[in-house]
C-alpha cells in the first residue's frame, strides 16, 4: 500500500509585546512592537499584549494607558484582553511554589551591599550572586529574597538573529531572583510565566534582554514548559550612544502626530527596504507592508542610534 501523505500541521504563530509603563511608548519600545506584530501577523498568527506592571515603584501612572492608546492609534491592534502582570501573582505565586516544592528555591538574606561587598565579579547582568544562602541562611540573617539554584551547566538557544547563543548561569549571573526583597515577583519569573500560560511561541524583543533569556529558558525547563522560538532586535541608541530608554527621556510617539513616518522609520531600522512609492503612506498601509513582507533576514545584530 502507498504511503499516505500526513499533512503536516505547523503551528500558529503567537507572539506577543510586552511594555513596561514606566513611561509612555518611545523609538525603542516601537522597534519591538512592530517586529513582533510582523512577524506573528506574517503567518497569520496571534499578537498579544502583556502589560509588565508588576514592578510598582517603577511604573509610571497613566503610561500604560497612553501606551495601549498609542499602539491603537498606529494600527498595532492585539488579539484578545490585555495580560496585566499585577492581576496575574497568583500564577507566579504557585510557579514559585511549584519550583520550591522541586528543593529549586532558598531564601537568600543578602542585602545588595552585602552583595557589592562580597560578590566576586561583576558580569555583563550586574552582580554574580556568590553563593552566600544557597547552603542555607547564615546565623543572624533573616530571608529576603528567594532565589532559584543554577546548574554549571550551559544554557544554549539559536536566536532568529544572533545565531547560537550559550550562556553558563553559574558564571553569567549565579542563582538568580525570583521574589524580590520587597516582595515582588521578578520579571524573569513571570515573562516565563505569562508566556507559557498564555501559549507564546515566539519572543520577539530587544537585544538588551539577549542576556535574560538562558535564565527564562532554564526557568521553562524547570517547569516543564514548551521552549518559545526566540527572536532580539538590535537596540535603538541615543545620540550618546546609550539605549534610548524612558528613563533616559526619550521623546514620546504621538501616534496621531506621526502614525505612517514613525512605522516607516522603524520598518527602515529594522532593514526592511520599504519601496519609495510608499513614502508619505499612512500606519496601516505601512504595517501591512510590513506585515507581508517582513525579512527576518534582513534584521542586522548591531544597534544603532536612530534616525528618528
Ligand atoms: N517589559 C520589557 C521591556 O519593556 C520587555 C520584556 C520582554 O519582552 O520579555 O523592556
């Protein structure tokens, strides 16, 4: 008998942005927004929303807000609720329980000058955690926060721009945080967290997080968790070369103001050759050029300043 021909299912793509309101939406967050939106739209995928408000003292009344307005406005409409990560703890709450109850987690007593202090070296990711409480708290330190046991082991991906990436925890960052002294759950967790329980399989975002993921990989793993396909866009710098940021002040994106020149300019960072006869088309226009168009391969690594 023949061999029958078994259709193939590819899975739908769903990928996500996920801003954190510590200020209204800029060039860099933009340069995200759009990556992902094209390249989840491109097969017909889904692209959610993900509001990283978790970190209170950080988020700026009213950002969040003026973000979802912005992207509203630019034509970056999102497939169903928005995820608010403050509405979310108690999934990370039993994630974490889930980790302790696998002897993952140890209450750490160390106060950031203590780590200062007595971490050896300073990687890329800031301070490596030395290793003080893994063995348990020494006498007279209370818990602060809890942090999770890493392997020596090498945690590799390949990145749909950067290529092979690996990264040794152990000798990258250390045990690393998953509740914060001050109680709150640590962004590595709950990305991990929200992007599995929400089906992401694709992770679409800034170079500056390149660094994070090893740890969010090894997170997945430890929960048992489907790997999502991870993509990192170069960074949008300042004039001073520094990452614009929010908190560098960055100028914010009026959507209404600037919609098609905006979306162009971010597409033209991106290394996509928008055609000349597009010059002057509006948002919408603009990103469903994108959409049908967009070449991953024509993404470059280095980050630059913009031209915006
Ligand atoms: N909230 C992060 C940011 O605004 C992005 C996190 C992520 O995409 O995993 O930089």
């Amino acid at each position: 008998m023949a061999d029958t021909l078994k259709p193939t299912t590819v899975p739908q793509v769903v990928g996500r942005f996920a801003p954190s309101p510590t200020g209204p939406l800029h060039f860099g967050s933009l340069v995200s927004a759009v990556g992902s939106y094209c390249l989840a739209r491109q097969g017909g995928g889904r692209w959610l929303l993900r509001m990283e408000d978790l970190d209170t003292p950080r988020v700026v009344p009213g950002a969040a807000d003026k973000i979802l307005n912005t992207l509203e406005i630019l034509g970056l409409t999102w497939d169903g609720p928005v995820a608010w990560q403050s509405r979310r703890v108690e999934l990370y709450r039993s994630a974490l329980d889930e980790l302790r109850g696998k002897g993952l987690v140890f209450a750490c007593g160390c106060s950031r000058q203590d780590l200062q202090v007595s971490a050896p070296h300073a990687g890329e990711e800031g301070l490596i955690y030395p290793g003080t409480c893994r063995r348990g708290l020494p006498p007279g330190r209370q818990p602060r926060a809890e942090r999770i046991r890493v392997p020596e082991l090498a945690v590799g991906f390949c990145d749909g721009v950067f290529g092979a990436v690996d990264q040794c925890l152990a000798d990258a960052v250390g045990d690393f945080v998953l509740r914060r002294a001050d109680g709150i759950f640590a962004y590595q967790l709950a990305a991990v967290v929200d992007d599995a329980a929400t089906g992401v399989n694709q992770v679409v975002r800034g170079a500056d997080l390149l660094g994070s993921t090893p740890r969010q990989i090894f997170l997945h793993s430890c929960l048992g968790h489907p790997l999502p396909h991870y993509i990192h866009l170069p960074l949008a710098l300042a004039q001073d070369g520094e990452k614009i940021s929010k908190r560098h002040g960055a100028p914010e994106i009026d959507g209404t103001l600037e919609g098609g020149r905006i979306i162009r300019q971010t597409l033209d960072f991106l290394g996509q050759r928008v055609p000349l006869e597009l010059q002057g088309a509006p948002a919408g226009e603009l990103l469903h050029w994108g959409v049908t168009h967009f070449d991953l391969e024509r993404v470059p690594q280095l980050s630059r300043v913009a031209a915006c």
